[in-house]
C-alpha cells in the first residue's frame, strides 16, 4: 500500500486551504475576491490568487529606498560627475531588481534623467513590499500624460495607427529612443 495521499485528499486539503484563506480574507473583502465566483479556475490556482491577496493586504507600505538593508540614500546628482553617476545608477538598478522592482520604457532618458526620477519619484515612494515568486513591481519611467513621448518612441505602428483613428491626429513620427539600454527583465517579460 502507498503512502501517497490520494487525490480525493489532496482536493479535500485544497477545499480547507480555501476555506481558511476566504475567513482569513473576510476583513479584506472587495470585488477582487467577487471575481473569483465566475470564473473557471482549479482549486490550486485559486488558493494561489487568495494567498497572493492576503500577503497584499498583510504587507508593509514603505518607501522603496527603505526595502534595502541599508536604506538606498543616493547622493546628490549634482554632486557626481557622468561616469560615476552612471555607475550608481546601473548599481542601483540592480540593487532594485534584485527586489523584483523592474524598470520600464527608461531609453528616452539620459542616464542623469533616470538617476533624478529614481532619487526623486521611486525610492521615496511609498509601495506594499509583496515578495512572491512570479510578483514584480514594473515602475513606468514615462509621464502618463506624456503620449507624443509614447507614441514617438514606445508604440508599435499597430498602436500608433490606433491612436490616430481614436483621436482623429497625427501621430509624431516613430524614433529609435537615443539612450537604449538592456535593463534587467521579468522571465518571460517583452518590454
């Protein structure tokens, strides 16, 4: 005889699991977990999204710079010529990456520019420290409100052609953005 559990116990610790992550996810409820009664998805892909859940709910929110032992405190950029500046940098887009923090659309920027916007608007920001596995924190280094930049540089001709019949414009011509760079990726991730 085999000591393996059978698979009617393995769907028996699968349905408890979800019944003790819905209690544990009650104070939290909100249409995320609504969401879940419609659609058609295996007990274990389930519990994962409710686990997921409940560690977001559960995680501290702290400023980037303070998800680091010691806390990522960048000089001043004024005070660093350009080959030492663009050291840093690179070292603390590593340093972020390594906290499955991900940089994106970042080749429209010189090395100064991306260097200011991760001292001034990502390691001050405060953000929920979730450390799954597959989870990353994709940080858009392009204004939401900046669509020529996007369009000029960012957008596939299919998304460029949309954008014209949505709005009726011309879309600004497609550039090579002028400071491409290979940037520590997701597995998996096209960007």
């Amino acid at each position: 005889m085999s000591n393996l559990p059978s698979s009617s116990d393995h769907q028996v610790d699968l349905l408890l699991k979800n019944a003790q992550l819905r209690d544990e996810l009650e104070p939290f409820l909100d249409e995320s977990v609504d969401v879940l009664n419609g659609r058609n998805m295996s007990l274990e892909d389930e519990n994962d999204f409710l686990e997921s859940i409940l560690e977001w709910e559960r995680a501290p929110s702290l400023p980037i710079a303070k998800w680091f032992e010691p806390e990522v405190n960048l000089p001043a950029p004024d005070s660093l010529d350009d080959p030492a500046l663009s050291k840093l940098l690179w070292k603390t887009i590593q340093l972020l990456y390594s906290q499955k923090i991900a940089l994106d659309f970042t080749d429209h920027l010189s090395d100064r520019q991306l260097y200011c916007l991760l001292m001034r608007d990502i390691l001050p920001v405060y953000q929920k420290k979730v450390s799954r596995p597959r989870n990353f924190l994709h940080w858009h280094c392009l204004d939401d409100n900046d669509v020529d930049c996007w369009l000029t540089y960012y957008a596939t001709e299919e998304e460029r052609q949309e954008w014209e019949i949505e709005t009726g414009l011309p879309a600004p011509d497609g550039k090579l953005p002028p400071y491409p760079r290979q940037m520590p990726r997701r597995p998996g991730n096209i960007n």
